[in-house]
C-alpha cells in the first residue's frame, strides 16, 4: 500500500512539475514589457500571443429558442440579452415587444412587458440589464425611455432618454449604471460614464469625438446611432472600465473610481479593406437588397471591432481578421495582467461570459435566433 501511494504521489508531482514547467516555459516567451509610468502600468506586447498552441475550447450546453410546451412559438427578434448570478437569461425580443426570462435549465419562467404606449409596456425594447438584487431596466428606442421591472416583472417606473441618446449600456456589482451615449452639437462627441438611477452622471471615464468607421452619406446619422463611433468599452468583474479608441491598438484600464490604471498596448498593422469586403459589409449593414446612395469606405479597417471580459480577467479583443471559412473572427486574448496569451478564432454573435461559461446570440439550422450556452475549457 506504502508504495501503492509513492507512486502515486510521485506521478502526481511529475504532473505539477511539468504543468509548471510548461507554463513558465510558455511564459519565458512572451517578449513584452511591464512598466510604471506616473502611476500607470503600461504593458507593450508583441505581435505574437503566449501560446501558440489551442489552448481553449468550447461545447455547447443548451439552446433557447422555442419555449417548451408552445411549439408553435420562437423568439422572432433578438437584440439583447442580461444573465445574472442565478444563470437565468433575459431576452429582449424588439418584434414581438416584451423580455422572455428563462431559468439556468432553459425553461420558459416569465415574460416581461406587453407591447403598446401605457405604463411598462414597449414598443421596440433594444437593451435589456439586470441589476444585482434582480430589477430590471429595458431601453425602449421608439419612445426614447427606459423601463424600470421588479424582479417579478412589476413595471416601476420610466425615465427619458432626450439628454443620453443612442444609450449603450451595462450595470456593474453596486447597480451603478454604465453608459456610453452620443452628444450632438457642432461636433458629435462619444462619452462613456457612471450614472446613478435617475441617469445623472456620477464619473466621465471617456470622450472621444465621433468619426465613423464607415462615413456613409446622406443616411450618416443612422449609422452613428448604432455604431457609436470609434469609443469601445466594457467592465470587468471588478467592476474595473476598459475602453478604446479603435483608430489605434491600445487599451485603456479604468478603476470603478473613474482613475487610469493600466494602458495595454500590441503592436498593429492596420488590414486594408478590399473590394470584395466592402460589399460583404454592405450587406451585414443594409441587407442584399438595399443600398444607400453614397458610401464612403477608410482605406484600413480600424485597430478592433468589440471588447468582453470573463471571469477570471481576461480581455477578449474582438478583431477584424475574419476566419478561414468566413464564418468567424479572430479574438486577441490577454490575461489579467494584460500580456498577449492566445489569438483564437470563434463563431459567435453578440455574447456574454457568465460563471465559467459563454452566451451567444446565434442561428439555429433553420435561420431562427437562438441563445447559446456553451461549457468553457482552458488548457493553460
């Protein structure tokens, strides 16, 4: 029995050993470098990540689509959806106007809202969060408001949007707000801030003046309400701010208090945009049978598309680079410190990372919506 449990603990060191060899074998290559700057940590990182080797995974959990036991009902219209700590999952359907609540089993719990003008009902819901003790505030874009629910789906209240449009926003761990809206003057102007329940601003994180990625005229008003110029941001799960400007690879790390902590920066060579790209791009932004009059196309795609954050702090860079199939993109992923870990290419849509696992808005073999539950492994 004695040497039953040496050997085993033996084989068991070998494993740790060599799981730590390999990381910091790993790590010995990362070719970056760390400093302060006036109390900024600045990485740099080289064009190649960490690991070059697939050092992540996914499989598929669950779908959401047609509600168990109303076969003929599917969700017709996903725009957004909110998980919170529970896993239940929040829909916001803009067609068929209301939020579908499902539970961490898939199951159909509740719908939220009706459409129409009277109090708690919608017209055309676009964003849907989830605060921590359960409330529920869903944008509506035809009557420039939001809605605030109870966690039973008790409409509350309802407060303009006339002073933030084009409201893009997340709720962080103490229900604060985060918002990035445009401001409309001489010069359109992007800002990202705090803002407490009645929507007053609390903390200015960014400002960024608006220049499209794709200038288009005469519909260019159009295309910044949903675009959002060149700010991309998200929080992580510390309650921490990235945002960047897409003209240039940099990332910037914001503390819950508004204060610059970190920059990330990568080396970067702009992707220039072909011909036949412009035309698929045309078509994810208008549709196969409509075209505006006039686009004007930059010559270069910007640095990055979109961020989102997991769990563990990870930063994960949506880019431009599409995959060999064309049915994917190429994400740049960092870690918590902000080095260059892994380049992985992934089929998602619009996607939440939730308690080790990963939500995204995707289409089933029929062309119906549908959320994805997929289980995430690492092999690092």
């Amino acid at each position: 029995m004695k040497t039953r449990i040496c050997v085993i603990t033996f084989i068991s060191l070998l494993s740790i050993f060599i799981l730590t060899f390999s990381c910091r074998h790993q790590e010995s290559r990362w070719k970056g470098t760390i400093e302060v700057v006036d109390g900024i940590t600045i990485v740099r990182n080289p064009k190649e990540p960490i690991y070059e080797d697939a050092v992540f995974s996914i499989e598929k959990d669950m779908a959401i689509g047609k509600i168990k036991g109303e076969e003929e009902f599917v969700i017709q219209d996903i725009y957004h959806f909110a998980v919170d700590d529970e896993e239940n999952i929040y829909i916001s359907d803009r067609k068929a106007g209301h939020i579908l609540v499902f539970d961490k089993k898939g199951d159909h719990v509740k719908t939220i809202g009706r459409q129409g003008r009277g109090p708690g009902e919608l017209l055309l819901p676009v964003e849907v969060l989830v605060f921590p003790r359960g409330m529920l505030m869903v944008q509506d874009v035809e009557q420039g408001c939001v809605h605030f629910y109870s966690s039973e789906g008790k409409f509350l209240k309802k407060l303009s949007l006339h002073t933030l449009p084009f409201f893009d926003a997340r709720v962080d761990s103490e229900g604060r707000i985060l918002a990035a809206h445009v401001i409309r003057g001489e010069e359109y102007v992007t800002v990202l801030e705090k803002l407490d329940m009645d929507l007053k601003s609390l903390i200015t994180y960014a400002s960024l003046p608006m220049v499209s990625r794709l200038s288009i005229r005469p519909f260019r008003w159009n295309y910044f309400e949903y675009r959002a110029g060149n700010l991309v941001w998200n929080i992580t799960k510390e309650d921490n701010i990235i945002w960047g400007d897409v003209t240039k690879y940099e990332i910037h790390v914001c503390d819950p208090e508004g204060k610059l902590v970190k920059k990330i920066l990568m080396e970067h060579e702009s992707k220039k945009i072909e011909n036949e790209e412009k035309e698929r791009l045309l078509i994810e932004m208008f549709g196969e049978d409509y075209r505006p009059r006039s686009v004007e196309f930059p010559s270069h795609y910007p640095a990055y598309e979109t961020f989102s954050c997991d769990d563990a702090g990870r930063v994960f860079v949506r880019t431009w680079d599409r995959t060999d199939d064309g049915e994917g993109n190429y994400y740049d992923v960092f870690d918590y410190e902000g080095k260059y870990i892994a380049r992985i290419p992934m089929r998602i849509g619009k996607h939440i990372w939730k308690n080790r696992k990963l939500y995204s808005i995707e289409e089933d073999e029929d062309g119906f919506q549908v959320i994805i539950r997929y289980r995430v492994a690492w092999n690092i």
